[in-house]
C-alpha cells in the first residue's frame, strides 16, 4: 500500500532519492501500477540500505514500521517454524 511504501522510504533514507527518480521518469509512486513498473529501479535504491544493514537490524527496523515483511525461510525451516505447526 501507500503506507507500506512511504514507511519503507523513511525506513531506507531512500525518499528524496524516490522523489527524484519519479520525477525522472514521470511516474507517480503512489500509484501501485506505476511502482511495479519500475520496480527494478526502485528496488536498486533500497538494496543499498539493505546491503548495508544487518539481518538482525533489518528485522529491528521493519518491526517498527507497516511494512509487511518475513525473513526468507526453507520449506524445512517453515515445516519446523512453531508459528507454522
């Protein structure tokens, strides 16, 4: 959602950055269309936060936002997850 977006652009520093390559492209990243369109541009703003960070404060920092997230898990891991079984 919008939401979930603008978290996730506060979260990673990346809003200016955000602004600027809508702006370049004439996009509108409040629209969902228009963000999964360019996703491949956005997505290479936000892996340099991610790049930078670690999983334990990825997971600290996305825990006080809206942002939707789960750390990647194997089909065993999941089977063995006490929140799954």
């Amino acid at each position: 959602t919008g939401r979930h977006f603008r978290d996730l652009t506060t979260l990673t520093g990346t809003t200016e950055a955000v602004a600027a390559l809508a702006d370049s492209l004439g996009a509108d990243f409040s629209d969902e269309g228009d963000r999964y369109r360019h996703r491949d541009a956005l997505s290479a703003l936000f892996d340099q936060w991610f790049a930078a960070t670690t999983g334990a404060e990825i997971a600290a920092a996305l825990s006080s936002t809206s942002v939707l997230w789960e750390r990647y898990q194997t089909f065993g891991e999941t089977a063995s997850d006490p929140r799954v079984t």
